[in-house]
C-alpha cells in the first residue's frame, strides 16, 4: 500500500491558511501547516512532504529565503515548491527562478490554479508516465446513484477525479466523460 500525499503549506497568516487548507479538503493528501520559515524548514525536514506551498512575504527567513535553504538541502531538494507572491509582479517569475522554486502564484488566490499547479507536481512527480492536466466535467454511478464531478488529469494509467461524495478506495463505478478534444469524445468506461 502506497503512503499518504503529504502538504505543506507556510503562511504567517492564519486566514490564508484556512483558504489554501479549504481549496485541498478534495485533494487525496495530508495537509501540515507553518506560520514561517524557521518552522517550515523544521517540518519539512521531519514531514518530507510531497509538496510544499510557501508564502514570500512572511518572517524569519521570508519564502524566499527559506525556499533557498529548501533547495539546496540534499534530503529536501525534490520537494516541488510552489511560492506565493503577495502581488502580481513583474519581477516574480525571475525570483522564483533564482530561488529554486518550482512555480509560483500570486494573491489573491483562485482555487482552480492553486489546484492545477499543486496536482501538476503530486500527480507527476514519481517518475510515472507524465499526468496530462484538464477539466472535465464526469458522470459516474455508484450503486446506482448518479454522482458528478471533475476529471483533473489523465494519463493511459487512469484518471483523477475530484467528486465532492466520499468513495472508499477500491469502490467499482461505472463512469462517462468527453476527452476536452476537438470534436469531442465521449468516453464511458467501468473502473
């Protein structure tokens, strides 16, 4: 059996905490929490999640900082890490660069890219066929209840399916979508 998704998220603020907590309740993962960056790199040390989301503008070190020592840790240089600019700026994707982050957003937050740069790095980062990121909508039946939800991302592998219903692992469903390709394909499958 495989281990659980780990996150981490770094805010010194506890409201966006909150907001980032809530856009991943749907994301098979774990979620630990640091309010700056002496104890992100505490836990990330002892956690080693399998992402990490790190505020820029927060104390001792700030993201940027703490995203450096990140990076150029040997046991910690692989996490995927994502920055979070207070701002649009134009000077945010070169800092990103230089400090080895592996993305970046910025506030204030939308759930949908927060979700797709955060899938595209724990989806894909194992070394398995690369994950291909969509949305689609998907139709599905569990013991004979209609169910809806989002198709996240796809590869010959399978597919991730974010539902707001809970399904046990290993659950048989009977499930239907169209490929987000022109003209649309229909795809109805039992998995």
């Amino acid at each position: 059996m495989s281990r659980e998704l780990k996150i981490l998220l770094v805010d010194d603020v506890d409201f966006i905490l909150d907001v980032e907590r809530d856009f991943l309740k749907r994301t098979p993962a774990s979620v630990v929490m640091a309010r700056n960056g002496r104890e992100a790199l505490t836990l990330a040390r002892c956690e080693r999640p399998d992402l990490i989301y790190l505020d820029v503008e927060m104390p001792e070190p700030d993201g940027l900082a703490c995203c450096q020592e990140i990076k150029k840790d040997p046991y910690l240089r692989t996490i995927p890490l994502i920055l979070i600019f207070a701002a649009q700026h134009p000077d945010n994707e070169r800092l990103s660069v230089e400090s080895g982050a592996d993305g970046f957003l910025c506030k204030p937050l939308d759930r949908i890219p927060f979700l797709e740069l955060g899938h595209k790095f724990l989806f894909s980062s194992d070394g398995r066929e690369k994950r291909y990121l969509c949305h689609a909508p998907v139709s599905f039946s569990l013991n004979d209840e209609a169910l809806h939800g989002t198709v996240y991302g796809f590869n010959s592998g399978g597919i991730y399916i974010q539902c707001r219903q809970p399904i046990e692992p290993e659950t048989k469903i009977e499930l239907s979508f169209q490929l987000p390709i022109n003209p649309a394909v229909t795809i109805e499958t039992k998995a």
